[in-house]
C-alpha cells in the first residue's frame, strides 16, 4: 500500500494535498471562535500556535508518514479544515483517519462526512486498505456520533493511550 498525494472531490467539499496557499483561509476557519481545536491534543489558540501545526502537517508530509489534507468548500473555493491519514502501515494495508478539524460555521453540514467518506473511498477502493481507524477523545460526543452515522464501528475505548 503506496499512500501519495491526491485531490479527492465530491459535491460540496474538495480535499487537496496540504500546501502553504492554504494558510491564509486554514487561519480565518481555525481562529474564528475559540474551541476550534478543542480536542487536540495541543490546541491551537494562537496564529502562532496554527502556523506551527501547519509547518508540523507538512514536514509529517514530507517524510510521508502522513497525507494531510485541507478541506475546500466548492461553494467559495476556501479552505475550511483539515484532515489526514496517519500512522500508516503500509505492510498490514491499515491507515488512520484523524487529525481533523472543521470551520464552526460547517458544523452540521454534510462536508466532514462527505469529507470523510471520499477518504473512507480512496483509502478502500484506490489504496488497497484493509482497515481504516478513527481516534476520538470519549468526550467528544459530536465527533462520535458523527463517525457512527457513517457506518464507523466503535470498537472500544484506548485508556493512557497518549500524554
């Protein structure tokens, strides 16, 4: 399982290969409101804080142990988000779907769904995956009932799983 850079399109959003032109909209849809990035595991608060999870996103890219993606509204042609495969492992066909985030004024629409559903595609259908995993923190209700509305499993809980 080779994992390269590709555009993957559907009706409402277009997920591109992250790139530096997409920092400037990544930063109105990050910062808008407080809380954006709530559930990671360093939040982004600050411009300074998103231009250093922006330049981490692309050097994980370039040493190709993640694909990461901005999220495109095809309505304004704007990044809106972000997602990623991660922790990659091309020897047993198996990759994560994580590290997302979405402008809070998209929340409740189709576009992370959709978004998650042309990855689910690609990753299946182009990559040859055999598995596809998503991580949630157990609190984040919105980000588990949206991930069971689109077939995902929950298989259980990790416990100490990251500090």
């Amino acid at each position: 399982m080779i994992v390269q850079p590709a555009t993957l399109t559907g009706r409402s959003v277009r997920l591109e290969p992250l790139a530096r032109q997409h920092l400037p909209d990544l930063r109105v849809a990050g910062l808008s409101e407080p809380g954006v990035f709530r559930w990671y595991i360093d939040p982004v608060t600050t411009a300074e804080e998103l231009e250093a999870w922006f330049s981490a996103a692309l050097a994980e890219a370039a040493q190709r142990s993640s694909l990461p993606f901005a999220t495109i509204d095809r309505a304004t042609g704007r990044a809106v988000g972000s997602s990623r495969y991660l922790n990659i492992d091309a020897v047993h066909h198996r990759l994560e779907i994580g590290s997302t985030w979405l402008a809070p004024w998209l929340r409740g629409t189709c576009h992370n769904s959709e978004a998650k559903l042309l990855q689910l595609d690609h990753a299946f259908g182009v990559l040859g995956a055999i598995r596809v995993e998503f991580k949630t923190d157990s609190r984040n209700e919105p980000s588990r009932a949206a991930l069971l509305a689109i077939g995902a499993t929950f298989e259980g809980i990790f416990r100490h799983h990251m500090i």
